[in-house]
C-alpha cells in the first residue's frame, strides 16, 4: 500500500496540485504568525497598487479604486492563522476579471516566491461581476517558509457579504443563516435573498437576486434585525442580539438545517 506522499508521487498517484501540495506540506502545517499574516496581506495590496498603476489609475486614486482585506482568524484578531485569505474588490468601476492573475505576476515580480494550486493564468469564461478565486502558496521575499494563500475577488456590492463569510467563525456564520433562513432569507457571500419555497421535485429553491445592497457589515446585521458584532467577538460563545432580544448561538446545524447554499467555510475560518 501507500505509506506516504512521497510514495504516492513516486508510483504516479497525485495530480499536478496534489503534488505542489505534497512538496510543501511540513510547512503547510505550521501554524502562520500574525506577523506574517499581516506581511502577507500588505504584499497582496502592494502587488494590487503594483496592477492598479499599470493599468493607469493615478497615484493619488489608488487607495480609493480597490481594497483588500485580511480574514479569517487573522480579521477576529487571532495571534496565528492557518492560511492566508485576502478578499479583494474594486470600488471605482473598473475591471475586475483579470485582477488575480495580474496580482499574482506583480507578486512574483516582488521576489516573492508563488506555487500555483491551480494557474491563474488559464483562460476562463467569467463575465465582468462575477466573483472568481486563486488558491496557491507563498514564500515572502526573505522567509523560510512556505504559506498557502487564497485570493478571492468580489463585485463592490457582494463585498461586504463576503467580508462576514470569510472572516468567521464558522459557528457564528452557521448560526446568523439560521436566524435569516427562519425570517424567510437565505444569506450567503453573495447577498441576501428571499427563499423561493419548494419545487416540483421537493428542492428549496432560493431566490437569485440580492434584496438588501450593503456597504457594511453593519447594513447586514441591521438588515436582519441584529446589533452589529465586530469581527473579534465573532465565536462560539457569542450571543445575537435582534430587537433588543439576546439569543444564544444555536448547537451547529446539520447542513439541511440551513440555507441551500451553505458550504463549509476555509479551515481558517472555524473556531480555530
């Protein structure tokens, strides 16, 4: 039988993926300081100023046209993290499809060390406001050791939707789509949506269109009747507090218990 990674690459048994991971795995189980984390994040947003130039957007602008954001356990305030998530999106209109292949040719432009979990560089068919992600590993210029990195890029009026998604935890996002599922919504990283009931084949059918445009986090506490957490009292033991009423987090859900389209968020985004 297998015994190892490295006997299942010698015997032909791991995809091109599965082998970079293989190559990098020791480091991949190290826990990231948030030092590091915060290095990371600023040499995405350096490498995004970086695209922004060359595409011609004026020094001055560049604060104002895209952002970029560290999650996870890094955004609750956590002294170390599993991976690296940045969430990038912009605000000033321009294009949005190509940003993540640009961003990561500017990062290794830097010095930076980047191994690709898939290419960024492979043709897709995205239309323009669609969101789309990278998923790779990363050695800062002047490191030893290798970090795995998402990049995931949203339209400005999914943003701050994503923002709650991906900064966690996993207890407390479970149970805020309880709550909005119970109140007749499905939330998701995309928006807020009505659910459309059940169909012919005894599916939930969730409604496509986001009914609540958010600037903030904030506008989707409010839009759902809750007082605002921010994002460091985001965990298990917290309380939702909806008109006035606090509630505690229910026990984790079984999947059908939620919104159809619940996924389990990045390991970086649990309780961890």
């Amino acid at each position: 039988g297998v015994t190892s990674l490295a006997d299942a690459e010698e015997r032909g048994l791991l995809n091109e993926r599965q082998k970079v991971g293989a190559r990098f795995a020791e480091d991949l189980k190290l826990r990231i300081p948030r030092a590091e984390v915060t290095l990371i994040a600023a040499a995405v947003r350096e490498a995004l100023r970086t695209v922004l130039l060359d595409e011609g957007v004026p020094a001055g602008e560049v604060s104002s046209a895209a952002e970029a954001v560290p999650c996870g356990s890094y955004r609750r305030g956590k002294e170390s993290s599993g991976d690296v998530d940045v969430l990038i999106t912009r605000r000033d209109g321009g294009r949005s499809c190509d940003l993540l292949p640009r961003v990561c040719a500017a990062l290794s432009a830097a010095g930076h060390e980047m191994h690709h979990l898939h290419d960024p560089f492979e043709k897709k068919e995205k239309e323009e406001g669609e969101s789309c992600s990278y998923m790779g590993i990363v050695r800062l210029e002047g490191y030893a050791t290798h970090r795995r990195l998402d990049l995931k890029v949203y339209p400005r009026e999914e943003f701050a939707y994503a923002l709650l998604y991906f900064t966690g935890n996993d207890h407390f996002n479970r149970s805020m789509r309880f709550y909005a599922k119970k109140m007749g919504y499905s939330l998701s990283d995309h928006g807020l949506a009505n659910r459309g009931g059940i169909n012919s084949r005894g599916e939930e059918v969730r409604g496509t269109r986001n009914i609540v445009p958010a600037e903030s986090e904030a506008d989707i506490f409010a839009a759902l009747g809750f007082e605002y957490r921010a994002p460091e009292d985001r965990h298990a033991e917290a309380t939702i507090i909806q008109d006035g009423e606090a509630k505690r987090l229910p026990p984790l859900c079984d999947e059908a218990d939620l919104s159809p389209d619940s996924q389990p968020l990045d390991s970086d985004s649990d309780s961890c």
